[in-house]
C-alpha cells in the first residue's frame, strides 16, 4: 500500500505570487489553479491513502467547496474532513479560519472515524480513521513546544487503547528536531518510516524535519521518500508498506 502525506498550506501555494505585491497576500488569493496542481500531482503518485494537513473546506478562496471533496471526487476516494479548532476557539467565528481544516482519503472503505481534540494548543484536531486493518491518526501539532509534550502525551493514550496496526502522520511542527519525538516513539513503540531523516521544509530548499509518518511494528516499511515538489511551503511524503507476515524481519 502507499499512503501520500501534504501539507497543502490550503492551496494557496508557495514562493512565486505569494508575497506579492504584499507580504502573506497568497494566503487570500483563490485556489483553484494550484488545487488542480496538487490534484495532477496526487494523480501521478497514486496513493491508497493521503492524508492533507491545512485543507479549506469552504472558504471563498476554494469557491465554499471543501477541497477534499474536490479531490476525493475527481480521483475517487472515500473521505473524513473536519476543522482544526475545538467548538470552543474563537477560530470558529473568523472567516476563513473556521474552514480550515484536515481531511484524510482512502481507497479503502472507512470503517468508521472519530475526531478527537489535544486540550492544548490552537490546532487541536486528531482524525482517528479506521480501515480494515489499521487505525491511522492524523494530526497537525502545536507550534509551542509545551503544548507540543502534551500533546504527545494524549495521543499516546490514544494509540496504546488501539487494537489494530496504527499510523500517526501529520505536521507534528518539531522545530527542536527529532529529539522531541524519543520519548513518545520509546512509549508508544512506534517506529519513523523516515529512516535518513530527510527534511521537508521548507519545500525550495529543505531544512527541517517537521512532516512525519510513524508506524507500528506490524507494518513493513517498503520504501519512502519524499518528492521535490512545490506546490506548498512543504514537501510531500510518500511511505509505501504492507502488513507483515508471520516470519517478516521487515
């Protein structure tokens, strides 16, 4: 199987246009060209699974049409999207920021969902997804970095009450490095498919390994690398595996 993980800065892209004529002014600019971008994109990886990290789902910018939506209907996937603030954020009474969003897709059929919520931090959402066999997790973690530790903690607790396999993917803004992340991998015995640690952003020139997929043991790591693509402020991830076999040293 191969899942795809992007942070898709809400289609607004990246560098060239975004800061002209003013600072951050791409952020307001509509987004159906480089949407269709990143659907081509998407096309030529051919993911099972993709998990989207800052998806609009119905701001004027993606013409009040949740972009997963559009994605999942053009190349036919199955789909959970869902803002990324709790009910009690003041988020949800600003235009624009109450449909910012995740969303995770899948071939597969869904087997049921659950979104959680981090009691810290502004980004508090967590999409458990379940699939016939595996749960994934998907998260977009603070950018403080106490917030960040408690975080980890509750989603902990999350993981180890899993029967199945499990993934945790997402923007896990680690800007201290991979370090912040041993206790929680020790606690939790899941493993970075990222074996070379490779960074992902920024996408022109990357320095910072911020964008993660961790797996359990039960998942074989085939291959994973990550495309230079930039169509975000990010790169995207692409971890191919499979479940293994009674005999597997994978």
């Amino acid at each position: 199987m191969r899942m795809l993980l992007y942070n898709i800065r809400y289609c607004t892209g990246h560098l060239n246009g975004y800061h002209t004529p003013i600072p951050y002014i791409g952020f307001f600019k509509r987004t159906d060209v480089n949407l269709q971008r990143i659907i081509n994109f998407i096309r030529t990886v051919d993911p099972d699974i993709v998990g989207l990290v800052e998806v609009d789902s119905g701001s004027y910018r993606s013409r009040n049409i949740c972009q997963a939506k559009i994605i999942a209907d053009k190349l036919g996937y199955n789909y959970v999207a869902e803002t990324k603030y709790s009910d009690s954020s003041l988020a949800h009474m600003v235009p624009v920021l109450k449909q910012q969003s995740n969303a995770l897709l899948t071939r597969e059929r869904i087997h049921g969902h659950t979104f959680h919520y981090f009691k810290e931090g502004v980004k508090r959402l967590i999409i458990m997804t379940e699939l016939k066999d595996a749960v994934i997790f998907l998260v977009h973690l603070s950018l403080k970095y106490r917030h960040r530790q408690h975080q980890l903690e509750y989603l902990h607790t999350l993981v180890k009450r899993t029967d199945k396999e499990v993934i945790v993917a997402g923007d896990f803004n680690t800007f201290f490095g991979k370090r912040e992340l041993k206790l929680f991998l020790a606690a939790s015995n899941l493993k970075n498919a990222n074996l070379q640690n490779l960074p992902s952003h920024p996408s022109h020139s990357p320095q910072r390994q911020i964008d993660f997929i961790l797996h359990s043991p039960g998942i074989c790591l085939n291959n994973f690398y990550i495309p230079d693509v930039r169509l975000s402020d990010h790169s995207p991830l692409v971890f191919d595996f499979s479940f293994t076999a009674p005999g597997c040293t994978c």
